[in-house]
C-alpha cells in the first residue's frame, strides 16, 4: 500500500495509514494521545465534559479525560438509558525510560539524567538513538498545580552502547544491560550535574520552582513511515497500543456518522496498562464503570437501568498482536500463524490472560464479517507464559461480554516496531462495525 494509491477506497485507505503515522508522531506521551484523539473528536462534535461538573441530560457526543486516559461516547441514538453499550478499549502508554524525580549526576565528565524503566521494553533498542523529552509539568498556578504538556522533538538525550572492541563477547554471548547503571542518557559535558529543573521551567516558561513535579518520559526521535519494498508496512514508536487507540478514535467517528439503533458506541482509551492498570484512571479503577454508570443516570435512568445496559454490554479489548516472526517461528502456537497484512486478530488464553469467551469471539467475527475483513485468531504456545491486556479487568469490573483482540505486530515492545498498513485499515473498519452492528 503506498499513500499516493488511487481513488476510492484505496485513496481512503491511505489517508488512515497517513492519518495513523501522523498521530503516532504527535503522541510521544500517553497524555498526547488523549489530547490528539481529543481534538480529533472536538472536530466531530463531541464536549469534553468536567468529572466535578453534573453530566448532561440532553442526548449528544460526549469525552471525559483523566490525564492520560479518555472515555468518549454518543447517547444521541440511545433514547432508553438502559440501552447497552459497545465498548472499544485500548491503551495509551507504551515501555520507556521516565526521568527521576531528581535526576541530575555527572560521571567521568558526562552530565546524565537519572531514568527508571517504566513497563517491560526491550531494553537494547533504546541505545544509540536521538531521544527527545515529552509528558507532562505541574507548575505553580497560585495555590494550586497545572498540568502543561512538554514536547520536544529535539535529540537531547542519547544512551550510548559499549564499543565492540571493549566487549569483545557481546555478538558471542549477547548484551547484557543493568537499567541503573547503563540506562542513564548524557544529554551533556561537565563535571557537575546540569539541573533538569530548571531547564523544565525554561522549556515551559515559568520559574524553576514554580516547577512542582513531572511526569517525563524520553521518545525516539525518528518519524512513522511506510517501509518494505511495496511501502506496505508501518514503521513507528509505540504501535503498541496507539495504533489501536487510533483505530479505536477513527472507528468511533464512523459509528457516530453510521449509528446502529439499541447501542450507545464507547470508546475508552486507558493509561498504565504496562505496569499492571492499578491506578486512578488505569483499566482497574473505576473510571470507565463510573462514566457509564453517570451517562446512565444523567439520562433519568437509575441504578437498575445501568446493570440492565450491562447485561447487553459487549466490550472489545484492542492490544496489539505477534505476528509470526520468520526467524523465530517456533515460539509461535504452530496451528495458530499470524500473518502481517492478514486482519484483525483474535486473542485466546484458557487461563484468561485474555478475556475471549466465545460469545465475545463470536460478536468480533460479526463484526469483521459485516466490514468484509477477514479473521485470524492468536493462541501463545501451551509451553510459553502469555501476557494480558485490559480486557479481563475491564470483563471483571463492568460483567459484560468481552472480547480480546488485536492486529499483528513485530518487535512488540522495542522502541520500534512493525506493523502492516493494509491491517490498520481492516483494523478501524472492524471496530467501526463493532460499535455500530448491523441488524
């Protein structure tokens, strides 16, 4: 697929895979992911409402944001507040380096900054690269903090590998890093520690200490693209999971556009799915049964009429997919291929690492089949451990039906990783049938 194919559907098509590279490029953060996808949604109409305000009665398009998390919904077509939901779910946050409270040393002449590995990265993929900085600052406003998001697509910051030649093992024996001692970025020369503080305010334009805390992570500096002989793959940062929450906004917007009668279309996209979801507005909290339960009841509804929109709930958790790797097939389930530009994928776990039943496997077929994508199905080898995503918390929080589901992906998890162009296209129209089913 190359982004100047012909018209119609192929034109369309290029335009997503565009679309996709530039919000991945704009999203270096969990916190720009939601406020990307926030104002691809303000475009079509939808209020961001404030959690300490009442939620309206009135039917429309609504979003709720909680820093790096957002849920997003329409009642417009959902006269009855009993009506069930269709719940696409996703992640914002991917594996990186986060800076330190207090950062700032300097060893053998170099100023470093101080990280912590945040999630489980492949660690060596972050050496040798241009870093920039992006999250989020709280600075002094009065008696109380703000929020100011930070994003510098600058190479400010670079962790540098051993030579070849004073590890002569590292190709035999491999590389081995300790995050404490290894990781730390030199973003400078100097015999004495540069101050991260400081430098905050000026990028932000307050004083240093009216600069509170942060939440900064470091981001590869090199650009989405198309790669591959036919341009028909996808090359980028953090596919895992933004891909997804792309997929998920874009799928959204076409169900608003495209309603189905008898469901309210959600969207929720969380942060702190890396490191386990316990948190404010991670998969465990309350944030997305709170927001449905308040949708519910600013609609005259009450607590009865929230259980009963549940019960007709059907929730599809979106994380992206291994696909089969050539070099290393034989970690993969071998009844169970996956293949790049093959579609959507299914997710299956008999220990529930994944929330797949078989009603919510069948609702995602229906919905694949109803956009015209084809179907493939992921089963990790019984003799290998199996992650998970958000959708068994999800599954145990609200009870609905849910269904785990992904799109193929190499290198899951490196600062760069692979995915194909035409599954982001068969990836948002899946969803799009999902929240707005025919019949």
């Amino acid at each position: 697929m190359r982004v100047t194919d012909g018209p119609g559907p192929q034109r369309a098509g290029a335009d997503l895979v565009r679309g996709l590279c530039e919000y991945l490029d704009a999203s270096p953060s969990p916190f720009h992911a939601v406020h990307a996808a926030t104002a691809a949604l303000a475009e079509a109409g939808f209020t961001v409402l404030e959690e300490s305000a009442p939620f309206p009665a009135a039917p429309g398009r609504y979003a709720v944001v909680r820093g790096g998390s957002l849920v997003a919904f329409s009642t417009e077509h959902a006269p009855d507040p009993a009506t069930p939901f269709r719940v696409v779910g996703a992640h914002t946050d991917s594996p990186n380096l986060r800076i330190k409270p207090q950062p700032d040393h300097a060893r053998a002449g170099w100023q470093l900054l101080g990280v912590e590995v945040y999630g489980g990265p492949l660690l060596n993929s972050w050496l040798d690269r241009d870093l920039g900085l992006s999250g989020r600052v709280a600075v002094r406003d009065g008696s109380r903090a703000m929020p100011v998001l930070l994003h510098l697509d600058e190479p400010l910051l670079r962790v540098s590998q051993l030579a070849v030649h004073l590890d002569r093992q590292v190709n035999s024996e491999g590389l081995r890093l300790n995050p404490q001692q290894h990781l730390a970025p030199h973003w400078g020369l100097g015999r004495a520690p540069a101050d991260f503080r400081a430098f905050l305010a000026d990028c932000v334009q307050v004083r240093p200490e009216d600069v509170l805390a942060w939440d900064v992570m470091a981001h590869d500096l090199t650009p989405a693209r198309l790669v591959g002989r036919d341009q028909d793959l996808v090359a980028s940062a953090r596919l895992d999971n933004q891909a997804t929450c792309y997929a998920g906004v874009q799928a959204l917007l076409r169900a608003v556009e495209d309603p189905a009668d008898g469901v309210v279309p959600v969207l929720v996209l969380f942060d702190h799915e890396e490191v386990g979801s316990t948190s404010e507005r991670g998969a465990q909290s309350t944030f997305l049964p709170a927001t449905l339960e308040r949708a519910v009841l600013a609609r005259g509804g009450d607590r009865g009429g929230y259980l009963q929109a549940l019960a007709g709930s059907v929730i599809a958790s979106g994380d992206m997919a291994h696909a089969t790797h050539p070099h290393y097939a034989d970690r993969h389930e071998p009844e169970h291929q996956v293949r790049m530009n093959g579609g959507p994928v299914l997710k299956v776990n008999a220990q529930l690492r994944y929330a797949t039943d078989a009603l919510g496997a069948a609702a995602f077929r229906l919905a694949c089949e109803q956009a015209q994508v084809p179907v493939q199905t992921f089963v990790t080898r019984t003799d290998l451990p199996c992650g998970s995503t958000v959708g068994p918390m999800t599954s145990a929080l609200t009870g609905a039906s849910t269904v785990d589901f992904g799109a193929p992906t190499l290198s899951m998890h490196s600062t760069r990783e692979l995915a194909g162009a035409a599954d982001q296209v068969m990836y948002a129209a899946a969803l799009a049938a999902f929240l707005s089913p025919a019949g």
